[in-house]
C-alpha cells in the first residue's frame, strides 16, 4: 500500500494492489471438479476450515503447496480471493503436475472499501483493509496492523473400525472352489480434527510383490477390494493344499502430511483344498 500527501493541507491517495496466483505453469488456471464428497476450503495449508464447497463443483487450480497435497484455487464466491483446498478432494490427474509451487505468504490479496469526507480546506481518506487499517487526517497518520498465527497440526489423524469382510478367502484355480470367497472388502473409519483426511491406502505383501491401493471416501468410511486381481488371489500363492496369512496395512495421512497406520489380516486358502 502506498499513501500520497499532496497539496493545501492534505490530500491522501491509497492504492491497493492484488496478487491473485502465478501465472506459470498452465497458463494461470486449470479448471478441475470436486470429487464426490464436500470439500474443506481452508485460508492456508493446515489452517483455518473457511468454508465448503458442493461435490462436482468446478473450481479454478493456480498453484499448489511445495508437498503437493495442497492445491491455490480461486474462491467460488470472489475470484479475486485466493484459497486453499486438499488436492484429494480434486479430480487432478497427472496433467495438473506443473502447477507452480506457491506458499500461503507470498500469494496473498487483499481487498479495501474506501471513503473520502472533505471538512473546510482538509481531505481525509479512510482505508481498511482485512488485516490492515490507515488513516490519514491533514499530516498525521497511524498504522494498525493486525496478525493472527496458526498453530501448525502436528496430530495425525483418527482410524478405527478397521475390517476385512470375509476374513478368509480362497485361490482362484478354474473349476475349483466355486461359490467360496475369493475377494475380501476392506473397510476402517479415518477422521482428522485438524487438517482433515488427505487419503487412506491399503498395502500388502502377497508372492514377493507390494501392492497399493488408496480407499475409496463415503463420508469418514474409506473401502477398497483385497486383492486387486478381479478373479481373486492366484493360485500359488498359499502353499498346497495349506494357507497364508496375507497383513494389510491401512494408512492414514492427513492435509499436513501426518499419517496413523493400522494393520488388519486375510487368510488366503489353497485351491488344491477343493480337489477333494
């Protein structure tokens, strides 16, 4: 802000100047839609929650945090206000990746009302601001300016209700074992008082490979399917005509990256038992 004196007795200009995301990357905005669940808007990464918006709402992407789990975009109700939103909460695919790095200090805006009254020969301006307040009467000025600090979240998030429903399934081997399990749905409750929940994955160890998964979002209930062949676990995988018990791991990361891990267990049967 920059304040002018001039003339007679006093004249004071006041300008404001904005700065609404960076213009690198992707020519200034990508147009992106909300996933199915409402969606946290917050005025810094890990700050205060500000507001929501509505599922498969479209918002505009000018720049992301440096760890990439928080997405700049313009505010559905003014533009001109730049916001923050968990880029989980986003349908963003791997296009979006050159979004410019910005920080929540240095991408500010800012927005004023303005009134000028005239008293004999003196001009008096009166400018306020969000966080700042100037006032100027003939050749005296004084400056206001207001801070609020945010305590950053250190806490992870909150999961329980972890589940694998069955708990036990079969191979998969043609002709055999038809009409018992062979896939397993996993199920466990996330929620984050803070930042709130970024995503829930789901990793396992199964014939000498790791797999992840990331959980689909109803609510607080995160779900996917064990495992991801459609046909179910192969065959060879336990040994013949005996088991294995397969541990899932469930983890749980929220919007200022803590994460809280939990661990559940399948028990994976040998086709070779259904010969008989």
């Amino acid at each position: 802000m920059k304040a002018l004196l001039v003339g007679f007795v006093g004249v004071v200009v006041v300008t404001f100047g904005f700065s609404v995301g960076a213009t690198a990357g992707r020519a200034g905005a990508d147009e992106v839609e909300i996933d199915d669940a409402y969606a946290g808007v917050y005025d810094c990464p890990g700050g205060d929650r500000i507001d929501e918006y509505q599922p498969r709402s479209r918002v505009f992407v000018v720049g992301q945090s440096e760890n990439g789990i928080w997405v700049q975009v313009r505010n559905l109700d003014d533009p001109t206000n730049l916001v923050w939103m968990q880029t989980a909460a986003l349908d963003i695919d791997d296009g979006d990746a050159d979004l410019p790095v910005v920080s929540c200090e240095t991408s500010g805006f800012a927005s004023a009302d303005v009134t000028t009254t005239s008293v004999g020969d003196t001009t008096t301006t009166t400018t306020a601001a969000t966080t700042t307040t100037t006032t100027t009467t003939a050749t005296t000025t004084t400056t206001t300016v207001a801070t609020t600090t945010t305590a950053p979240d250190t806490t992870p998030p909150v999961v329980t209700g972890q589940v694998a429903d069955p708990d036990e399934v079969y191979e998969y081997f043609p002709g055999l074992c038809t009409g018992l399990d062979r896939t397993s749905q996993i199920s466990v409750t996330a929620t984050d008082a803070g930042t709130g929940v970024a995503t829930v994955e789901a990793s396992w160890t199964m014939g000498g490979s790791t797999t992840t998964i990331l959980l689909s979002r109803s609510g607080n209930t995160y779900t996917g399917t064990f495992p991801v062949e459609p046909d179910g676990v192969p065959y060879g995988i336990a040994p013949p005509n005996g088991e294995i018990l397969i541990d899932i791991v469930i983890t749980a990361t929220d919007g200022a990256g803590n994460e809280k891990t939990v661990g559940l267990k399948v028990l994976v049967h040998s086709a070779d038992k259904c010969l008989s």
